[in-house]
C-alpha cells in the first residue's frame, strides 16, 4: 500500500510547478532535514520547478542547509508538502500561501487527516526514513547533501538507535543509504553532536538539579533566569531530554521550562515505560506514546501534570513488579 502512496506523490510533485515544504514550529533535526532533503531531491530531479524550503531558521540547523524566504509572490497554485508535522496549527511559514492541495509525509500519530495525500507510518524512527524509502522507490533523486541530511534526521529522531521505534526497517534503509550514496557518515556526526560550552554546562546544571520522586518521576522546572545565566534558550532543554535515559529507578522524565515571551510553560516528556502522549493530550500536547511534549500558560496544569505522571508512574509500576 506505501508504494502505491510514494508513487502517487511522485505523480503530485511531477504535475506542480511550484511546490513548497514545511514542517513544524521549534523545529528539530529530523524537521529541518527532511524538508531540505526533499528540497534538494525535487530539485534535482525537476531543476526547472520551483521548490521552497520554509520556516524560520534556526542558526545551529544552518549546517543541514538554508531555508527559503516565505516569499509567495510567484508560487500560484503551490503543491505544500508537510513534513515531520501532524496537524496545520504546527505547520511553519505558511501563513500567505495559496496552496492548491497538500501532502503529508510524517510519524506523529494523528486522528485527523489533513492532506490529500497522507504517507504516514507511525512505526517509523523518524520522517527522514520515510522519505528516504519514497526516494528509493520513485525516480526521485539523491545526491551525497541529500543522502547526508536523510542520514543525519535517522539518527537525531531515533537518538542513535537507541529509541524504541528504532527497527529492523531503520537498518535496511541506512544500510541501502549507505551503499548506494557512499557518503562519509562517520564525519557527518559533527554536524548534529558539536556542541557549545555554555551548554555543557547547562547540561551540568540539569543533572545537579533533577527532582528524584518515589514514584520513579524525576522533573525539574527551569526559570527564564536560569536560562539567561547560562547563555541557553527555551529549545535548549528540549534537545536534551534524551540524555537523560537510562537513569537507574526513573521511568518519566520531564523538563518544564518557562518560555518568557510567549508566557507559557514548554514541557517535554520522556518514558521509558508508562505511556505518556495520553496525559500530555490533557495540557494542550501530545506526541508519541514516550515521547511527549505539551505547552500550557496556566501554572496550575503544571501542577497537575505533575501529579498525573506521578501517577502514571505508580501505576506502572503496580502492574510490572
Ligand atoms: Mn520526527
């Protein structure tokens, strides 16, 4: 049935002159790779169409390579592919396009369709799988930027294989990506893993400062404070949630950290046992079932997202001892 859906969404992207690719807000490497890649592949594959890579930018992200101005003014009647995003409301620098039809290429779990044509794969370890096996099915090209960035979005999403929807299928299609685009792998990892000294640090001060609780719960919530003393923003804690897996006795782990300018409180969840997008769907969130995330500017859900997860936490607990 897949190969029928990335057959059909050759077919779109051959018909469309113009087209253009979005994903979520607070993008991730996952996000922004699997646009860009698609990008370059239509690209390269159609030089004469017009293809766009939107969202805001990300300086950290620019090494995957630039995106697009969203600069709509001769992109009638556009083709907009959706990447690494569930639903519109997510959906980044779009807001003056005229799109004629959309496709949806994405893992998120998701009740509602939204696109004319949805390739989603809930199973898969990230959206840049899934566009890597559309590449390998349909005359859509690849070249070495390409197959780096498809690369590079397989191994932040499934962090290193270590994710649970990391799978048999994940190491077919890396190997079959490695074979045939013959790239330095090795010497891409610099692009996702370098990091700033001020964040290491950060990082110190997160494991200094994790709340433990009986249940198995460890949180901690970070102040705008915290964040301006050590040089980090509100995305920073974000991209280090998987870090912290695998400490002996934690099953969920959460970070809430206070984003000032929007005056509401980000929070990203991780388990490594109970199931955590349900309780997240409760505080405007969702997400995978152990990896989650929710915004909310009410102080009290964060209370109470607390206690559900302590909760959630004990209950676990009950039913696997
Ligand atoms: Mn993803």
């Amino acid at each position: 049935m897949a190969w029928d859906i990335d057959k059909k969404i050759y077919k779109k992207i051959k018909k469309y002159k113009n087209i253009v690719i979005a994903r979520h807000i607070g993008p991730d490497p996952d996000a922004i790779a699997s646009q860009i890649a698609l990008r370059d592949s239509i690209r390269l594959t159609f030089p004469q169409k017009k293809v766009l890579a939107v969202g805001a930018g990300v300086s950290k992200f620019k090494k995957f390579g630039l995106l697009d101005k969203s600069d709509f003014s001769d992109m009638k009647d556009a083709l907009l592919i959706i990447t690494d995003v569930p639903t519109m409301e997510r959906v980044d620098g779009i807001e003056d396009l005229q799109y004629k039809e959309i496709i949806k290429i994405d893992h998120h779990p998701c009740d509602q369709k939204v696109a004319t044509i949805e390739l989603v794969d809930e199973s898969a370890s990230s959206t840049c799988q899934i566009i890597t096996e559309m590449l390998f099915k349909t005359n859509l090209m690849m070249d070495q930027q390409v197959a780096g960035n498809l690369f590079l979005g397989i191994v932040s999403d499934s962090d290193r294989f270590l994710i649970s929807y990391t799978s048999v299928k994940t190491f077919q299609i890396i190997t079959k990506l490695l074979e045939r685009s013959k790239i330095d792998f090795v010497n891409l990892y610099e692009k996702l893993y370098e990091r700033p000294i001020n964040e290491i640090k950060f990082h110190g001060y997160l494991a200094q400062n994790l709340q433990f609780q009986e249940s198995g719960l460890a949180y901690i919530k970070i102040s705008p404070e915290v964040l301006k003393e050590f040089g980090v923003d509100t995305a920073t804690p974000s991209n280090m949630i998987n870090d912290f897996n695998y400490i002996k006795d934690v099953l969920v782990w959460t970070f809430i950290t206070y984003d000032e300018k929007n005056e509401q409180y980000k929070v990203n969840i991780r388990s490594r046992g109970p199931i955590i997008n349900e309780i997240a769907s409760r505080y405007h969130g969702g997400g995978h079932k152990f990896a989650s995330g929710a915004r909310t500017s009410e102080k009290e859900d964060i209370e109470n997202l607390l206690k559900d997860l302590d909760q959630a936490c004990q209950e676990y607990k009950k039913v696997n001892e």
